[in-house]
C-alpha cells in the first residue's frame, strides 16, 4: 500500500483500497464459480494417459480419483429384504479359496433343485453380489469347477475388451470368437480384473460406448425386427439410452450357438418372454434335458434389461444408471455414483429426486411389489413342482415320450416363464405387471400340461 503513504490525500486510497479488496473478492468467487462449472461439465486434469490397451481401473483411478473410490465398494455387501447380498463365512479350501460368499438360492428354496434337476444350476447357485466379486466368483461356482464351460461364460465377468482385442490382432470381434471357444480354464488366463472403466467409456471422450460383441449383435437383431435396419448401438443411440445399454451388455438372458459357442441374446423377435420362447422353438433348442422327466427344457438368466424395458420406468425414460448409478454431489462436483448396488440401500439418491416421498414410504412401496410377486411365485413353483412329479410318474408307469410330448411342451414352457421371472434379481419391481402376468401363464401352462397326462390315464 506504498500509494496511501505516498501522500494521495486522505479518501482517495480509501477508495481504492476498498475498490482494490471488492474486486479481488469478486474475482476469487467468479474463478470459483467457473472452476466449479467446468467441474460440472466432467473437466478434469488428467494425471496419467489412458489408452484403448488400458484395462486396469488402478490407472485410470488416477485421473478420476472419485468415481474409482466408489467403484471400489462393490466390494461391500449389505442385505435387503429380497435382494443386496448377505456374507456368508465360507472355509477356504484348494478348490474355493473364497473366505465369504453369498447364500446359497438352491439350499432356500429346495423346489429350485426340482426344477433345475440334471443341470449344473442344481448344483451350485447363490444369490449375486457387487461387481469386484464378478471373476473370482465365476472361477469358483461349482458350475466351473464341476462342469466343463467354454470361455464364453467371461463374456460378462471380466474385463474383457483389450483382451479380446489382443486375441484377435486388433479385431474385437475375432478375438470374441476365439476366446468362445477355449477351455473356461485357459480362456480365463487371458484377464485380470472384473468389468472395468474401458468396458463402458471411451478413454479420450470419457463417453459411455458397448464394448460386447453379444450385445453389439443382439441389439442390432433387435431393431432389425422393428424395421430399423443396420443398427450401431454406438453411434445410434441417444445419451440417456446408452444410460441402460451399457448394463444391458452383461445383465440379459443368452444362449451360446452351437459349436462355436457364439455369445448370442436371443432378441431376433423381441424381448418379451413369449418372442423368446419363440425364438428357442424356432431354432430348437435346449439347454438340458430334464432328469426326471426327459423334458428338452431351458435356463433363464438375469433378464434385468428385458424385464426393465417391459415397465413404467423405462417406458418413462428412466436408465438404470437413474436407479443404480445416481447423481451424488462431491465437492463441487456432480458425478455419478460408481458403487453401482441395491437402490434400496441408497434411496434418497437413488429415488427421491424424482418421488417426494419419505424413504420409508419408498422402501414400503417397494417391499409391496415384491411381496406381491413373491407370493404368486411360491405359487406358480408349487404347480411346476406338481407337473414334473406327474410327469415323472406318468414316465415310471411307462408312458412312451410320443405320450409324453404335450406335457413336456407344456414343461417348457412353465418352466422358462417362471424361471424368466425368478432370475430376474429384482423380484417384480423392474416390471411389478408383466412379472405377474408372466407367471399367471407360468400358472396356465403347468395346468394344462397336467390336463394333457389326464388323457394318458
Ligand atoms: C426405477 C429404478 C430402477 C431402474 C430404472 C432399474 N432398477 Fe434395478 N432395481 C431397482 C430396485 C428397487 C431393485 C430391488 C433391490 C432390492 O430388492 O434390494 C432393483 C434390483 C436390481 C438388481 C438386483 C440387485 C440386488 O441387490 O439384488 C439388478 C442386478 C438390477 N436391478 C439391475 C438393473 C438393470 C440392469 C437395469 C436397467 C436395465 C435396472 N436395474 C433398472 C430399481 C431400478
Ligand atoms: C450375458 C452375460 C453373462 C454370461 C455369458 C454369463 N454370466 Fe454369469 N452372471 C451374469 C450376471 C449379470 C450375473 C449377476 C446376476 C445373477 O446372478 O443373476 C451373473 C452371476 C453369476 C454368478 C453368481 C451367482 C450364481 O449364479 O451363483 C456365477 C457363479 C456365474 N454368473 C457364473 C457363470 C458361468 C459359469 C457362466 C458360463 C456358463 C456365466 N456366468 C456366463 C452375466 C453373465
Ligand atoms: C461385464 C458385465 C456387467 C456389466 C457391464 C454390468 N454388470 Fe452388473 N453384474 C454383473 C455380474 C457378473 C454381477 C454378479 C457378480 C457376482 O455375484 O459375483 C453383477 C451384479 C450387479 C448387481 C448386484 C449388486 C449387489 O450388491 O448385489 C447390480 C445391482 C448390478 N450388477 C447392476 C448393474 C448396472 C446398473 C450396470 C450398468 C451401469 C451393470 N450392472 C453393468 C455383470 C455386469
Ligand atoms: C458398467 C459401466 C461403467 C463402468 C464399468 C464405469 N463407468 Fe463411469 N460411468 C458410467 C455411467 C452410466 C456414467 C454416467 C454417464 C452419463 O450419464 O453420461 C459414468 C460416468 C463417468 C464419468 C463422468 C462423470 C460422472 O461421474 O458422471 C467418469 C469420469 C467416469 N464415469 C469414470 C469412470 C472410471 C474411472 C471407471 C473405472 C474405475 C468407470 N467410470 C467405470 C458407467 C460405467
Ligand atoms: C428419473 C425419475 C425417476 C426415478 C429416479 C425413479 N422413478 Fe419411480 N417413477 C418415475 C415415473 C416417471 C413413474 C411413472 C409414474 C408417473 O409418471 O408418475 C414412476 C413410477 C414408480 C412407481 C409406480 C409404478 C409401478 O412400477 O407400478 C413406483 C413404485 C416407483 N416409481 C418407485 C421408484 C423407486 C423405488 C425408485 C428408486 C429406486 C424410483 N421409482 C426412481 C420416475 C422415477
């Protein structure tokens, strides 16, 4: 402040000074301000270059150092009342050297045993957990170790892109065939970490991209069947889609192709569960063949995305980044939050930005649905339970499987409709109307193949 000394007169330097300190003042809050909303818009310093071969999250936690810490608690596990996961002790052995998994679904409810039976699921199935868990718990279902798997099961399990990339010299696609078709024991030797960030984002943009083939694939015979013709999902979709796309890479019902092994969605008619039993009958085929009755029968898994795209929410426009990825403010910053989990544990993001309703009030209306579903479920397992008992005696009476077709159809079809709903992890909600619709058929269809033995009497 050499001007005050220097003999200004007496208001002047006042002014200025107080001029001087405003300005600073407003200065420092407009940086402030503009810092912030360039945060806003996803800037961000990047600390390390990443590249489309850098498949370690550890190195791109570096640059985004927020949405990794958050990654990383997947690895937590809290229940809910239908879904979360539950930490079971498991003593470590040679065989699973896991030292907590989830609870066993098949030891629940011994009925799915019945349904299952004469396939790997009746051996070993447990209720899911956060997404670090995904590879080791693949290398150590009973399924791997007692069945022999092709290597398409890592499709959804790991981080599969620069590996896939690497085997096919560039080529995604031709490194999806190959690894399809190696042992699951030598397929897994080729990744290290479960889905990770260059899985769903494109490194230099940041921006969300499908890295699956089988998605890549599905979606496009999706479209083909509503009359859109060579679709990209990538460079088709809109930004809110891409939203639930990226989930749906992993979290839908597939089959693998004949001998190749092909990772293949089964949506050439649609994604309801009739357009693909239809598919399945059109193409003939079966995942098993039921032990106690001969029945050819399927398996469905986790149709999240199908039975999402069936409710009000989607219908709506609401992602499951909405529900499972919310908004969460840090600092100055509004990111999405990568502990992707039950919305359950995480209500007031997850749904009170769109439902002013206490959490409470959401929990409750939610746990409504799920009741609802979970009841009509017991239901329609106790009629599929009685179907393939009389199938099974109408077989031990002598029954030849010319008189033993209708029911099987009839089997199938109970069976795949049920199961179509049960896999689906979250008990009704995603669709709380077509999950009940679905198994009034589950229903109808275990009746009347009880009605097509009557005859055989
Ligand atoms: C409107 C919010 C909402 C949307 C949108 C939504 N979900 Fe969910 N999701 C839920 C709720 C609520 C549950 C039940 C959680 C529970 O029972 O603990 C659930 C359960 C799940 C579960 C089982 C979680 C667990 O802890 O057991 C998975 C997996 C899942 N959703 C995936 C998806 C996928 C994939 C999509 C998009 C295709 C999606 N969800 C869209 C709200 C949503
Ligand atoms: C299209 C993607 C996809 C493929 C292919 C896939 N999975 Fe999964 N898997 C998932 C998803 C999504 C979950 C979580 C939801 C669930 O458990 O229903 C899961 C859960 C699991 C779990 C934990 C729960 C359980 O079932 O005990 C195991 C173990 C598993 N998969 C093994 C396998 C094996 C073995 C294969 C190959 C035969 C395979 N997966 C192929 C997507 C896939
Ligand atoms: C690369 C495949 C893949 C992708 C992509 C993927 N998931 Fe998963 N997800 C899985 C598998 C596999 C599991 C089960 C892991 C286990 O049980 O070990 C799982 C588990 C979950 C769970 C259960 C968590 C818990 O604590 O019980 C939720 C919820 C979930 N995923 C939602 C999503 C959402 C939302 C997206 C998209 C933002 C998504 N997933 C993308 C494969 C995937
Ligand atoms: C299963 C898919 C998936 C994985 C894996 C994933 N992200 Fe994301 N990420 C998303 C989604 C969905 C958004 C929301 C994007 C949008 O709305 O445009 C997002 C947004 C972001 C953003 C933009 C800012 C924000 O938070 O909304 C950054 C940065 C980011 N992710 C970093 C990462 C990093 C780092 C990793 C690995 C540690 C990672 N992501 C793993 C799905 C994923
Ligand atoms: C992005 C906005 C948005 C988010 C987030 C959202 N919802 Fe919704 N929800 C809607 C819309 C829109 C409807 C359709 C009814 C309407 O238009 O008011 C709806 C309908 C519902 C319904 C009644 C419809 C049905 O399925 O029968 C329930 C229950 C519900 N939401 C619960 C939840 C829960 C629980 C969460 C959090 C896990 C959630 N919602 C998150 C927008 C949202």
């Amino acid at each position: 402040m050499s001007e005050v000394k220097s003999g200004w007169g007496k208001v002047l330097p006042v002014t200025i000074i107080v001029t001087a300190a405003v300005t600073i003042g407003i200065s420092a809050l407009l940086v402030n301000i503009v810092e912030r909303k360039e945060e806003g818009k996803h800037t961000f310093f990047r600390v390390v270059e990443v590249t489309d071969d850098t498949d370690d999250p550890a190195v791109w936690g570096k640059n985004f150092p927020l949405q990794y810490d958050a990654y990383k608690r997947t690895v937590d596990m809290e229940r809910t009342r239908y879904g979360g996961s539950e930490a079971m002790p498991h003593l470590p052995s040679q065989a699973d050297p896991r030292s907590v998994v989830t609870q066993s679904k098949i030891d629940e409810d011994p009925r799915l045993k019945t349904m299952w039976a004469g396939y790997a699921f009746g051996v070993d199935f447990r209720e899911e957990r956060g997404h670090a868990y995904m590879l080791i718990d693949q290398r150590n279902t009973r399924r791997v170790t007692e069945f022999k798997q092709p290597g398409t099961c890592l499709n959804c399990h790991a981080s599969t892109y620069v590996a896939m990339k690497k085997l096919g010299n560039g080529d995604l696609f031709a490194g999806f065939e190959k690894i399809n078709m190696m042992p699951y024991g030598e397929a897994t030797k080729n990744v290290k970490h479960p889905v990770s960030c260059i899985d769903c984002h494109e490194p230099q943009t940041m921006q969300l991209r499908v890295t699956r083939p089988g998605f890549l694939e599905g979606i496009r015979n999706l479209k083909a069947s509503q009359g859109v013709a060579n679709y990209d999902v990538n460079t088709m979709a809109s930004a809110q889609e891409m939203r639930s796309y990226v989930c749906g890479q992993c979290h839908v019902e597939y089959y693998f192709k004949g001998d190749q092994k092909r990772l293949t969605y089964p949506w050439h008619k649609g994604l309801k569960v009739e357009n693909i039993t239809a598919y399945y009958d059109e193409v003939q085929h079966k995942d098993w063949v039921h032990r106690d009755t001969g029945a050819p029968v399927l398996k469905a898994q986790h149709p999240e995305f199908e039975m999402w795209s069936q409710g009000v929410h989607a219908r709506s426009g609401v992602a499951c980044a909405d529900c499972h990825m919310p908004y969460k403010r840090e600092g100055g910053q509004k990111i999405s939050d990568h502990h992707v989990r039950s919305p359950l544990n995480n209500i007031n993001r997850a749904c009170q930005g769109c439902h002013h309703f206490s959490e409470q009030e959401m929990k409750g209306r939610v746990e409504e649905i799920q009741n609802r579903f979970f009841q009509t479920r017991n239901v329609a397992m106790d009629a599929l339970v009685a179907l393939i008992a009389d199938i099974r005696a109408a077989r031990e009476k002598g029954a030849t499987d010319a008189q033993l077709t209708p029911a099987w159809g009839f089997q199938r079809k109970a069976q795949f409709y049920l199961d179509f709903v049960e896999a689906e992890n979250s008990t009704g909600f995603h669709a709380p109307g077509e999950s009940l619709r679905v198994l009034a058929d589950s229903l109808d269809f275990s009746r009347k193949g009880q009605l097509a033995l009557r005859d055989l009497r």
